[in-house]
C-alpha cells in the first residue's frame, strides 16, 4: 500500500545520527564532535557509517588533517540545518506559551550598540504587547548564529551580516555622526581638527566593522595619517584605554554624550561624513514571534 511505502522511507532518518553528522560537520572532525556531544568516537564513526549507509552516498571526504563535506554532505548539511532550526523553534514557541500567557522575546546586541538604541527597542516590545523580555549581548558572529537558529528573536547590530547568513534579513534604524573623543590631555587637539589628528595614537574599531572602514576612507580622503595603536571590538575597553590617555577613540556621538557627561573623556570634533549605522535584525521563522515582528515592523527612532 501507498501508506506503508511511505512509513518505511522514513525509518533509517535518525534523529540522533543526523545530529551527530550535523556537529561533526560543524566542529570539521570526530573528535572535537566528541567532546562537544560527549560521546565516544567509536560510537560516532559507527552512527556517521551508518547514516552514509542509509543514504547511499559518502558525506564526507577523509583526510588526516580534516573531514571535507562532499556534494552529498554539503546538500544533507543544509537539510540537517533547517532540521534543527526548526526544532529549536518549536521548543522555544511551546515554551513560551507556557509562560504566563506572556511572549518570551529574545533581543541579542553588540557590545558597540548604544545603550539608549536598546533600551528604545525593549519599551517598543513591552508597548507591542504582554511579554517577557532578555537581553544578551556578545559578539557579532555568535549573535548571528544565535539569531539564525531562533535563540535570539531580535538583534541589534552595527553591521549587517555576510551572505553565509541567508535567513537574516535586517533594516537600519538609525545613522550616527561619528566624534573623536580623549582624555584632557589631548584637549589641545581641538584646534585646527581634524589636521590636528595627524600623527596622534589612535585606539579604533576592529576591521570586521563597517564603522572601521568608514574612518580608515575618511582619514585617506583627507590625507591624515594617524597612528593606530590598538584594534578593540568591545567598546567598553575602547572607551577605558580612551580614558586612560592610550589614544584618542572614534565613537557615535551618542555615546559620546555620556562619557563627557561622566567627565571621562572629551569631544575634540567630528568627522564630517562618517556614520556609524545600527541595523535591527530577525530571521525567517516558520511560526513568527508576534511581539518581535512587531517590533521589527513598527520600530522607528524617527
């Protein structure tokens, strides 16, 4: 019968086997998967072996530095993904049902989003309806990674992600002007700035942000060369070694509207034409969080 062909297909796909594939492919050898899974290598050769055999076709390509997705592998990978995916989804969407009748909503940020951005987005949640609210913050891959696999329900970021994440789309909500801060011994500075800038020490963002290349163009237009003393992601630590006289920060200018206020640090200008752009970020879901596209729809600092 059409039904019991049907059944049978379905037997040999594994759960457990297509999960230890999926972390082997991930981590790229069996014994990282191993300590990752905490499962023997023995048992995890056995179930690979046994899910190429099922499927007829090798999904990977031994070597000894390193397993190398085949055709096949890169194909099942992809499926495996969204398997996965979408179990997290479930769990997470039954789960919040459960929660007081509250909608759980997950907001991942950067460590270089302004604060007050944040802060606006959390009462955008709370004013879209009854729910719960997390935040998170970390770095900008592992956010991505959290938000493509339905961790994070919204993100906040500085820039936007690369094509490897194709489930992400995102708009930008706000364009910042970009100062020069520094401690007041740099205060003589603010003289003829942005000429002044030539040859001073400067502490700027890591090259992954746009923010970075954004200064790197504008101090090149402006045939300014400058002294890069030190590459910060985190701008907390940008901001201490700022304070501590190390070398002068570029920073949206509104967080340099706290950090003077703080008496920390100093304004010596602006760059004219240098922005540093906040995007607000989801991901394609089978079952949409209804606070979270709601907010991703309505939210505006305008």
């Amino acid at each position: 019968m059409p039904g019991e062909t049907n059944s049978q297909s379905y037997q040999w796909l594994n759960y457990h086997h297509l999960l230890y594939f999926y972390t082997i492919a991930r981590e790229g050898s069996i014994a990282k998967a191993s300590e990752k899974l905490n499962v023997g290598q023995p048992t995890l050769s056995t179930q690979l072996k046994q899910l190429e055999e099922s499927l007829g076709k090798p999904l990977f390509e031994r070597s000894k530095q390193r397993l190398q997705l085949t055709e096949a592998g890169r194909i099942a990978l992809e499926y495996a993904e969204q398997v996965f995916n979408l179990g997290a989804e479930m769990v997470e969407v039954l789960q919040d049902q459960l929660q007081n009748n509250r909608v759980h909503v997950q907001i991942g940020a950067l460590d270089s989003v302004p604060k007050d951005i944040t802060h606006k987005v959390i009462m955008q949640a709370y004013k879209s309806g009854n729910c719960n609210v997390s935040v998170i913050e970390g770095s900008g891959d592992q956010l991505l990674r959290e938000l493509e696999s339905h961790h994070v329900d919204l993100l906040l970021s500085n820039y936007v992600p690369s094509l490897d994440f194709k489930t992400v789309y995102s708009k930008s909500i706000a364009k910042l002007p970009v100062v020069v801060c520094a401690s007041e011994k740099y205060k003589h500075l603010k003289k003829n700035f942005p000429q002044s800038l030539e040859g001073q020490p400067f502490v700027v963002p890591t090259v992954h942000s746009r923010l970075r290349r954004e200064i790197d163009h504008y101090f090149k237009v402006n045939r300014i060369k400058v002294d890069q003393v030190a590459e910060i992601q985190d701008t907390s630590l940008q901001t201490l070694l700022g304070a501590e006289g190390v070398g002068l920060i570029p920073v949206a200018d509104a967080v340099a509207k706290k950090l003077t206020k703080d008496g920390k640090l100093i304004v010596l200008g602006t760059l004219k034409g240098v922005y540093e752009e906040i995007w607000l970020m989801a991901a394609n879901r089978k079952i949409e969080n209804p606070i979270a596209a709601q907010v991703m729809k309505e939210f505006s600092l305008s």
